[in-house]
C-alpha cells in the first residue's frame, strides 16, 4: 500500500508545475509572439528606411542584393502604386499596390505595416512598406515583406527551448517532490502503524525520531505518550496483583455476591474454607456453595434489613468447620452500590479451646466435687449418729477414706500434669529395655485383667534396641494405657503388646484391644485434659480423666510421641514411639 | 439448569427460586438431624427441644415451595425439562419436610431417654445419623449439580443404614431379653434407630427423583446395584 498522503503531495507537485506551463501557454505565448512579430517588423523597417535612401533607379538595380542582406521580399512600387519590381516575381506582371494597406499607410505617414494572407504567396505575410522621397515628392515605394511562418519558426525555435528549460527545471522538481512527500508521508505511516499497534492492545517499540522538525516532535511525543501509558497501566496491573496477592494470601475468606446473589468473586482463603473447585463456587449462591441453614437465615436477614450481620456459622462435612461470618455491603464499589460482601474467619480452634477450658473447669469442679459430696455425706452421716455404730462407722469411713484417695489421685494428677507442662518434672534419661518394663507393668495390672477374663498376648522379639527414657515415667505411660484397654475391653476380651523396631530411630509399642473403640471425630481431642468420648462412658469406670494426658505430655517430653487409632465396636490401638538410645550419648 | 437461559428473565428467577428455596429446606433439615445427634449424644434435652421448636420454620418453607411450584406449573406451563424439575421438586420438598418431621420424633424420644440414665454407649447411632445426613446433602448436591453418578452412590448407601439398624435391633434384643428394666430405654433407642433407617429410605427416595429428573428414567422400584458395578 503507497501512501494516500504521499499520493496528494506528490500531485499537488505535478499539478503546481502543469499550471506553470498552462499559464505560459496561455499568457505568455501571445505575448512572445507580439514581441518576435514587432521586432522583425522594426528590423524590416530599418532596412526599409536605410533602402529608401536610395533613389528608385538605384533601388531598381540592386534588388536583388537588397533582398539577400535584409532577408525579405522587396517589392519597388512607384507612386502611382505600379510595380516596378520584385526580388521574387521578376517576369511576371503585378497588378497596382497602390491600394494595399501598408502602401496607403506609407504614402500619409511615410511608413506603413500590415499582416496580410498574401493570395501570391499563399501565406500569412509581414509588410513593411516606406515612401521614398525625393525634394518632399513621393517618388514610389519600396515594400518589405516577409513570410510570417518564418517568425513562427523562429518562435518555435524559442518555444523549443523554453519547453526544454521547464522539462529539465520540471524532472528534478517533480523528483524533490516526490523525495519530499516521501519524507513527509513515511514517518507520518510509521507513525499510524504504532498507533495501530498501540490500539490492538501492543506495546510497540519505540520510534527514532527522523528528524528534528514537527514530525520528529510529534514521534517523540507520541514515543512518550507510550511510555506513559504503559507505565500507568503496569502500575494499574502491579497494583491489582498486589492487592489480589493481598486479597488471596488473606487467612480469611472472602468473596463477593454480584446483583443476583452469585458469587462473583471470592479468595484463596475462601476457597480452602469450603474445598471446591474454582467452577463450584464462581456463579453459585452462598446456599449451593455452603449448605448452611445458619447462614441462609443470616443472609436472609441481611438482604432484608441491609444491617451487618455477625454470625456464627458451623459447616464441615468431613471436618468440624466453624466459620465467624461478617455480611455487609460494600461501600464505594465502581458501579454497583449494593454488592455484598462476605467475610469468614476460621474460629474453629478458637471454639476448640474455648469449649476445652470450659470443659476444663466444668471438669475439675465435677470431678473434684463427687468424692467430696461422697465424704462430706458419709460423714455427716457419722455425725448424725452412725459414729455409734461400729459396723456402719467402718464402711462409711472407708468409703470417704476412698473418695479421698480418690481426691487425692486426682489432684496428684492434676499436679503432675501441670508439672510437666511447666517442665519442671525431672526426667532421667537412660538407656533403658522396654521389654523389662512391659513386663513389670503386665504382671502389675494381671490381677485386673484376669478379673474381667481378658487375655493379654505380648509378642517382644528380642532385637529391641534400647530406648532413651526415664524408666518410671515409661512405667507410667504404660500402665496408664494398659489400664485403659483393660477398662474399656469387654469381659473375655483380648489385649495384645507388641514392641518393634522401626525405621532405626524409634522403637514402636502398640497395645491393641479388642474394646469399645473411639469414634473417628474423637481421635484428635483424646489429649486434652478430662475430655471423654461420652460424657458418662470413663467416669462410671473410675478414671480421673487425666490419664491420657498424662501420657501424650509424657511422651513429648521423651521427644516421643502417642497415635491412637480405632475402629469403634472392633477396638483401639494405641502407638507409642520412643527414641532410640544412642551409644555415646548413653555415657 | 444453567446450561439453558429460558427466554423469560422472570420465569428463570421463579425456577431459580424454587430450587434455592430446597436447598435451604435441605440445609435446614440437615441441622435438625444433626441437632438431634448432639442431643442424644451429649443428654441435651434443651437441644431436642430447640429441634423440635424450630420444626415451625421447615413446615413454613415447606408451604412456601408447594406454593411456588404450584403457581409456577399453573401460570407458566413448563415443558419437558421444567416440567420434570417442577414436579420433582415438590416431591423432594414433600420428603424433606417428612424427614424434619421425624427428626421432631427423635428429639421427642430423646426427651424421654434423657430422663433415665443411660443405657449404653452409643455408637452405631451417630454413624447413622451421620450417613443419612451425608445422603441428603449428596442427593441435593445431585441435583444442583445434575450429577446422576452422586445420586446414584446415595441409592446404594441406603443399604448400610439398613444393615445398623438390624444390627442395633440384635444389640438392643440381647439387652431386654438380660434386663426387662431396660425394655423401656431398649425400645426408644430402636425407635430413633428405625426413625433413621426411614430417613435414609427418604433420602435414597430424594436421589431415585434426582436421576428421573435428570434421565428421564423412572428408577424408584429398581434394585440400585443392577447395572452398576457388577
């Protein structure tokens, strides 16, 4: 595609010279002609009156030579207008002149001029004609004519070479017009081409400015005008990926409703929360994405009343999930004034460790209060007058005697706990085999176990490496977890210990019972102090609650850890894993 | 649903409304279900209470969509696909409603049980309630998402609720037959047992209408394992 603009200046160049030539033709071409014509005619005059000098006779005898030097046709007319002769016509017969024109004009003014088609010569011919005189007498004429096509000639001749100027003053213009509208029209191209770039959504590169003129002005103008702009809209662009980045890096979820209650946007954190697909929740309402009855009714309220609403909102499917839900609406959104936005914050720790110290205290105050209401009882009883009956007085005492064991156990617990939470309890480590301690532990709880007919199986193969714990604490741990097997293990059930080596590092116990079990949901909240699967399940079986606690506290601070898994009606298994002793450190 | 705009901008919003206004009927029987679990684990009759008071809003909701889907097939005469959702629906919605009906029953049981002591631990129970639950989440998330594999896996589930309950019968039949003081209890545990296992039936009813809405095919009095799996 050449250039339109290169096509206009180049034509207007083309047009401007073809006019020069049209005005020439026109108005100077008329002129040149007036202005060659007069000056041959004032040659021929010249001549004519130089010759008129002369006498006729004289005239007559040199017409010839008179024709030569002047370059014309002389014709000698006397004054009664006879020819007399002619340098062209020298035999034939001419009729009288006396009434041509340039002759009339000759014999009143002494010269005379005419342009005539001369019907001899068969051609547009010049006349000069010049009264010859003599003593103020008219003695004839003498006629000067000569063909005009002559003067055309030598116009032509002229002509020739104007043409030939203006050709040659016209190939170089038009080649510097052309060299020009080039100039002009390709950087202006260049420029469109950038400019079509930028609109297809391009960043072009930068254009060298080609000259230093407006055209070179306006490249770098329009050269920073680019940069500019790109430079804003990758502002606009890191801006938006920070806050996105912001947005999706939040712990909270977040997201957006659009004017039909879909979600039209939402963050990393969101998505998380509720474990969908991006497809699952992008154009879904609350309800389809959450399945909260809670949250509906918040959202309801909202859409109603258009107030923040606070709300508590417990979703999980598979997993407890409480959410703290704030529904508002966006203030100062591009466009739509009443988008909604919600916002969840994941509280379901914080609502573990609430509901844990709530039980915590409920626990304490329950646990500790049942054997004191049991003592306080027996012994009012006493008080009452039972003390006189020996029988009852011993019961009762022992009774109150147990509960304040009970008491007691409890709040030797407790302190332990605490003890190795605070980490004051001082453990000594040594290289003990926990085979050996399995065994004293067994033959400590058999009495129990044969109570209830339950067999307990051990299988300790003898490559036990040892382990690096304190040996009481170890003690501890296990009765603690054969203790609960055998409490929770029907009659005539089975308990089977095994000790393995593993992976080089640990060494594995597992006491496997074939008891009630624990359901899943329970597993993760076995740790915590008095927390019991059922309300009444262990207190009826006499533990403090306690126990497991004890135990998970105790193995971390043997850099070990405790894993129960459980299949509820088939039974539980408890892991524990010990480090192993290393030699050197043994020392 | 959303693969087809319908012309009408209105109708669209009143068919959209419906099926909302069932997942929130859904969502709402769910957390009575779920209530009523909580309050026989943790002996919480204010909990059973609260269940069986909040029974007002799913009959309300209930009306609300019979309604909606009534005026919907009388003013808009919908056609195959909509004609099949609408009608669906207010099957569905007649099921969820029945199933907030029993989980009142439940809570009343629970009333009761909770003025005794209790009788045994409770496991085969929450697993119940838990699968029951679960089938009608996955029954309606079939049918918002149109997924005839999902609701068909919530027909075949319908079995291991039927299995606990036979097995918590048994348990519960060894008890009495050892203790007749403990017929009493025995028999409101076996009543909330079977108030499940009905649940589920319910449910798996909701997942048979998923598949004839989405098929086309009748499949309510098919053995759900033919043809699939085998």
């Amino acid at each position: 595609m050449k250039s339109r603009l290169f096509f206009k200046i180049f034509a207007t160049y083309l047009i401007l010279v073809l006019l020069v030539m049209a005005v020439m033709e026109f108005f100077l071409t008329p002129k040149i002609r007036e202005t060659i014509t007069r000056g041959v005619m004032e040659r021929m005059i010249g001549h004519g009156r130089i010759m008129a000098l002369m006498t006729v006779d004289e005239m007559l005898r040199k017409v010839t030579e008179l024709a030569a030097g002047s370059e014309a046709r002389i014709t000698i007319i006397d004054a009664s207008g006879k020819v007399l002769a002619d340098s062209s016509w020298k035999d034939q017969k001419m009729d009288n002149h006396l009434n041509r024109s340039e002759v009339q004009e000759a014999r009143l003014k002494g010269q005379g001029t005419a342009i005539r088609y001369s019907r001899t010569l068969q051609q547009n011919m010049l006349y000069v004609a010049i009264a010859v005189r003599e003593r103020d007498h008219i003695q004839g004429y003498i006629r000067l004519s000569r063909s005009l096509e002559e003067v055309s000639l030598s116009i032509e001749h002229l002509y020739w070479s104007i043409y030939l100027t203006l050709f040659i003053i016209t190939i170089p213009s038009l080649l510097l017009a052309f060299l020009f509208a080039r100039n002009i029209a390709s950087p202006i191209r260049r420029l469109m081409e950038l400019t079509q770039k930028m609109r297809a959504g391009e960043k072009p590169p930068p254009m060298l400015a080609a000259s230093d003129d407006e055209l070179g002005r306006l490249t770098q103008d329009i050269n920073f005008i680019i940069e500019a702009q790109h430079e804003k809209i990758r502002l606009a662009t890191e801006e938006k990926s920070k806050l996105e980045a912001a947005f999706d890096g939040m712990v909270e979820g977040v997201l957006t409703l659009d004017g039909d209650n879909r979600i039209d946007q939402f963050n990393r954190g969101l998505r998380k929360m509720v474990g969908k697909r991006r497809a699952d929740i992008l154009g879904k309402t609350p309800l389809e994405v959450f399945r909260s009855a809670d949250l509906q009714a918040s959202f309801l309220r909202f859409r109603e009343t258009r107030e923040t609403v606070w709300q508590e909102v417990a979703l999980g499917d598979e997993r407890p999930l409480i959410l703290d839900v704030n529904i508002s609406a966006i203030k100062g959104y591009p466009g739509d004034e009443g988008k909604i936005m919600m916002v969840f914050h994941d509280v379901t720790r914080l609502k573990q460790l609430e509901r844990m110290r709530m039980d915590f205290v409920a626990n304490v105050t329950h646990e500790i209060r049942t054997p004191l209401t049991a003592i306080i009882g027996y012994i009012e009883t006493l008080l009452q007058g039972a003390v006189h009956d020996r029988e009852q007085m011993g019961r009762f005492l022992q009774t109150a005697h147990n509960n304040a064991q009970r008491l007691n156990r409890l709040v030797d617990d407790l302190l332990t706990l605490s003890n190795i939470e605070m980490g004051e309890t001082k453990m000594q480590f040594r290289a003990v085999t926990i085979a050996e301690i399995i065994g004293e532990v067994l033959k400590t709880m058999a009495p129990q176990a044969a109570g209830k007919k339950i067999t307990v199986e051990e299988n300790l193969p003898e490559d036990i490496p040892l382990v690096c714990a304190d040996r009481d604490r170890v003690f501890q741990i296990l009765l603690n977890i054969l203790d609960n097997a055998i409490k929770f293990t029907p009659p005539a059930g089975a308990i089977k210990i095994t000790a393995a080596k593993q992976d080089g590092e640990t060494v594995a116990v597992r006491i496997a019972d074939t008891g009630i079990g624990i359901p899943k949901n329970d597993l993760p909240r076995l740790g915590e102090r008095f927390y019991r699967v059922e309300k009444t399940r262990s207190r009826d079986s006499g533990g403090t609650g306690l126990g497991l606690s004890i135990v998970k506290h105790l193995m971390a601070a043997h850099g070990g850890r405790m894993e129960i898994d459980s299949t509820p009606g088939q039974g539980t298994t408890v892991s524990l894993y010990f480090p192993v002793a290393r030699p050197p450190a043994d020392s | 649903m959303d693969a087809k705009r319908h012309t009408s901008k209105q109708y669209e919003a009143e068919l959209l409304e419906v099926k909302e206004n069932l997942l929130y009927l859904g969502a709402l029987v769910q957390e009575a279900i779920e209530d009523s679990i909580q309050a026989l684990m943790e002996r919480d009759t204010e909990l059973a209470r609260k269940v069986i008071a909040n029974d007002v809003n799913i009959d309300k909701l209930d009306d609300e969509i019979e309604e909606k889907c009534v005026r919907l097939l009388a003013l808009r005469q919908p056609a195959a696909r909509d004609l099949r959702f609408i009608t669906t629906a207010i099957k569905i919605n007649g099921h969820l409603e029945r199933i907030g009906d029993m989980a009142v029953k439940i809570c009343e049981k629970i009333a009761l049980l909770n003025e005794e002591p209790q009788l045994k631990p409770y496991i085969d129970l929450p697993r119940m309630a838990e699968i029951a639950r679960s089938m009608i989440r996955q029954s309606l998330d079939a049918l918002v998402n149109e997924d005839v594999e999902l609701a068909n896996k919530v027909r075949r589930e319908d079995e291991i609720v039927d299995s606990l309950n036979e097995q918590i019968f048994r348990e519960l039949l060894t008890f009495m037959m050892e203790d007749h003081r403990t017929i009493h209890r025995s028999l409101l545990i076996m009543q909330i047992s079977k108030t499940l296992e009905r649940i589920s039936d319910h449910a798996k009813s909701i997942a048979d209408m998923v598949v004839f809405m989405i098929t086309g095919m009748n499949v309510r009095h098919q053995w759900p394992f033919e043809g699939q799996e085998t």
